[in-house]
C-alpha cells in the first residue's frame, strides 16, 4: 500500500489522500471541486461523467482510484483552456446542441476523443463514438451536426 | 493511506494476493457498479505482462487484463471475438474493460462468454507458486461462480488457431444497439472439407446458469455431408431445446429467450447447409 495516489490532473501533478477504492467521479467533485464532471446514473450507462484518462474516453463513476496511479486525467475543466475546446464550443453552439447542458460536458469530451481518432467522421462513426453518451433534451441530431461542424471548423487541429 | 495495492509486476500481485485478504480489479466495470468498499482492491492494470497478446504458429495467448478496445484493434484476435467485443457496452466502456474480467464475473450474460467456449479456450490460471491449465467451460460453475482459489490471478486466455480460423456465425440480442445487456447470444463456427462438416460447435449464452454448450449434441453433426445435416437440423434443435432453460428475468422472458436460441441455431444450421467451401 502506498501514502497516496499520484496522477496529472488538468495538465498539473497532484497526491490524492484518499481511498483507494472511492470513485474517481465523487473526487473529482468533492476533494478537488470540478463540477463539471456530472452524476447522471453512477452505473456506467449515460456518459455524464466521461473524462480523458490518457486521451481515452472514460466514465469516472466506473474508475477506482487506486487504478489512477501515474495516469493522466482531463476533465472539462482542463479541456475548457484549449484551442480544440473554443471550436467545439462554438460548433455546440451554433448547432443548438446543448438545452439544459447537463450532459454537454461528458458529450464534449467524448466529441475530443472521437475526433483525436478520427478528424473526419461520419454520421455513423458520430453515432458510434457518442453511444455511451444519453441527452434527455436535444434528440442527438443538433448534437451530431455539432460535431460535424467541429470536424469542419477545426479542420487541421485534430 | 490508500486503501489498494497497485502492483507492477505480475509477480508482486501474486504475492500480495497470498499474503492479503483482496479484490481484484482489471477494469472495474463490474466492480464498480456494486461498489464493495471494505475489502481493498488489488489493481491489475498497472500490470504490462497482463496486457499482452502474444501468438505462436497453433496458439493465440491474450492478458488477462487486456480492454476491449485494444483487442479490437489487433489483428491477431479472431473475428468472431471481435464481433461479440464490439457489441458490448459503449466506447468508454470498452476503453476500462477486460476480458478477464468477463470471465471472473462469470455472468451468464457475459458477451465473450459464448465465443470463448465454441473456441473451446483454456484460461492460464496462475499462483504464487502454481501454474495450471484450465478449460473456460470447467472454471465457471454457475452465474458468478469459478474454480479461482483465493490466491489466484487469471493470467491468460489461450486459444487454439484451428477453432479461430474457420467460418464462423455470431448473433447478439439485445433491447438496443449500444450499452444492452444481452438478452440471449449465439456463437457458432464450423469447417467444411470435402462436403462434410468436420468442425462444429456451437455455444448459448444467457439462457442458464452458465453459457451452454453441449459436445454430446455437437459430435451427431461431425463427419455428415450437407444432405445428411439438412435432414437432421428438426433433431438437433430439439435436443437443444432439452438442455437449454433460461429464465424470466427484468430483461426478457424464458419463452423468448429460448425460442429466439433455437431459432438463431437453426439459422446457423441452414447458413452451414448452404456454405460453399
Ligand atoms: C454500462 C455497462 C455496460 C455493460 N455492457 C456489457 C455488455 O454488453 N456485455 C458484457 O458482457 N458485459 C457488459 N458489461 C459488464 C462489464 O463491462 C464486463 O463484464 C467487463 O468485461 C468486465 O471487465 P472489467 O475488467 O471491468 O472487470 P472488473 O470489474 O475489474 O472485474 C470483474 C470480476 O472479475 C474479477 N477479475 C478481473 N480480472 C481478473 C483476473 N485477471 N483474474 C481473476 N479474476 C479477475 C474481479 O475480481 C471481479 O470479480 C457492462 C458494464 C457496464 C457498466
Ligand atoms: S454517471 Fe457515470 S456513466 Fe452515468
Ligand atoms: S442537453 Fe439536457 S441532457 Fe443533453
């Protein structure tokens, strides 16, 4: 057993006093106060609390911590700072694709990883890469088309 | 203090086994969901050895702890596994997921499950101090149930090319196409030589307590041309329909569940009688 776990959070070094088996979800919002990270189901289904672990789309209700030693882990908060983020967002916008938001952050995210993968997707490959991913609002197609135009947009960033 | 241990070598993940009362977490995807928070776990993904897939000229040896989405990108992983692998769960999902974690939560349900027992893989199961052979279909004794002694580790899943290399039928059912748990699932595979099938085996899953495969059915069909396993496609479904007993569930039903397996075989059966070689 060791004193702490060690990991990048948000591009920035940190040692987590805490439990090896608690959720990567409750310490991202109560030991470190990212927010955006939501609890929609805590069973792995609905991709509200999807986060980057070493650029790989994840739900954090799903990661122990212990499992995090050396990892890197990006949340929407760390994303929100990059250049790939200000086209999303605007895409997002620009669709219609975001109602009451509460999934927006875990769509964003797994939107970073699709297109880190494949820069230029199609309507299927869209579907695919957002299926972890439940919106009660939009219908999925504003949210598809915002991705689309991301592609678009951020041609050469990705 | 972190309650978990977080090993980097096989080697020391055995020893911690033996010397602690532990958990053993690959993904965490089953874990997680009935999160049991008093026992520490021990951490395997850490662990490189475990997440390799190595071959040799007869044998496909896969890591435990290798996730779903890696094994969908190698070559060396059969189709037919890829087939089941890529109907389970979601991207995030299959990113923290692994095989040997299928097979140590040993459900019914489990979506390589079937897959593995056609194959007829064997698990390399590993102690301290041991190493054993064992076939998928005598380690899972019923719905969460395996052979594991407490101090052991699922080291690899090693399957044999002769049953990965030949034709093959997969089916899934599920209520929708991403994140469903099978309501029933279907993996069958043969070989033709010479106009007659000299390969055949075929596995259910979710439909009893642990997948279902029976050789005794298996070996009516081997060495029979086409004509004779037309003629016999009515018997070999009834004598499925004997040993095949699901149960209702907030998933589906008994009634369907087994309707839709004999169906789906006798798909796979007609699918055989019509294959060119
Ligand atoms: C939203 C969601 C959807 C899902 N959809 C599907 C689906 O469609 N099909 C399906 O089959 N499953 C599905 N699952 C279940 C789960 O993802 C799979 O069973 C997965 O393969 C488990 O792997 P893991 O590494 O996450 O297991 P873990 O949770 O880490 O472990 C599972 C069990 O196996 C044991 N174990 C793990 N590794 C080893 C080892 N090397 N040796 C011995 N024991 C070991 C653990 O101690 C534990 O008892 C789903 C889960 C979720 C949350
Ligand atoms: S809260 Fe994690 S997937 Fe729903
Ligand atoms: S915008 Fe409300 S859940 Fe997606």
């Amino acid at each position: 057993m060791s004193d702490c776990i060690h990991f990048i959070l948000n591009g920035e070094s940190v040692d987590a006093d805490v439990p090896g088996t608690a959720r990567l979800l409750d310490i991202l919002r109560e030991y470190f106060k990212l927010t955006g990270v939501k609890c929609g189901c805590g069973e792995g289904e609905c991709g509200a609390c999807a986060v980057l672990i070493n650029g790989k789309l994840r739900n954090s209700c799903m990661v122990a911590m212990g499992s995090l030693e050396g990892c890197s882990v990006m949340t929407i908060e760390g994303y929100e700072k990059t250049e790939k983020f200000a086209v999303v967002e605007k895409a997002y916008g620009k669709a219609g694709a975001v109602q009451c938001g509460f999934c927006t952050p875990g769509m964003i995210m797994a939107t970073e990883a699709l297109l880190s993968k494949n820069p230029h997707p199609t309507d299927s490959e869209i579907r695919e890469g957002l299926s972890g991913n439940l919106c009660r609002c939009t219908g999925y197609n504003m949210i598809v088309e915002a991705v689309m135009t991301a592609a678009k947009e951020g041609a050469g960033l990705w | 203090m972190v309650n978990g241990y977080m090993p980097n070598t096989l080697e020391d993940a055995l020893k911690i086994r033996r010397e602690n009362e532990v958990v053993l977490y690959a993904g965490g995807t089953d874990l997680m969901v009935r999160k049991e928070e008093s026992i520490p776990y021990l951490f395997l993904n850490l662990i490189p050895k475990l997440q390799e897939v190595t071959e040799d000229k007869e044998t496909i040896y896969i890591g435990a702890a290798c996730i779903y989405s890696d094994l969908l990108q190698n070559k060396v992983i059969p189709d037919i596994l890829k087939k089941s692998i890529a109907t389970i769960a979601s991207p995030a999902i299959r990113n923290a997921a692994t095989i040997g974690g299928n097979i140590g939560n040993a459900s019914p349900a489990g979506d390589t499950l079937p897959v593995l027992y056609a194959l007829d893989a064997r698990l390399k199961i590993r102690t301290l101090d041991s190493e054993k052979e064992v076939n998928i279909k005598d380690f899972i004794i019923g719905p969460k149930k395996t052979i594991l002694e407490k101090d052991a580790i699922i080291e690899q899943i090693i399957i044999p090319k002769k049953r990965a290399d030949i034709p093959f039928y997969y089916q899934k059912v599920g209520a929708r196409k991403a994140d469903a748990i099978s309501k029933l699932s279907f993996a069958g595979i043969y070989q033709l030589e010479n106009g007659r099938l000299t390969d055949f085996a075929c596995a259910f899953g979710a439909v009893g307590p642990t997948v279902i495969r029976a050789t005794s059915i298996e070996q009516m069909l081997l060495g029979k041309t086409m004509e004779e396993v037309r003629n016999l496609i009515d018997d070999v479904i009834n004598q499925y329909s004997l040993v095949i007993n699901p149960i209702d569930d907030q998933r589906s039903t008994a009634i369907y569940r087994k309707k839709v397996s004999l169906n789906l075989l006798g798909d796979f059966l007609q699918v055989i009688c019509n294959a060119k070689e």
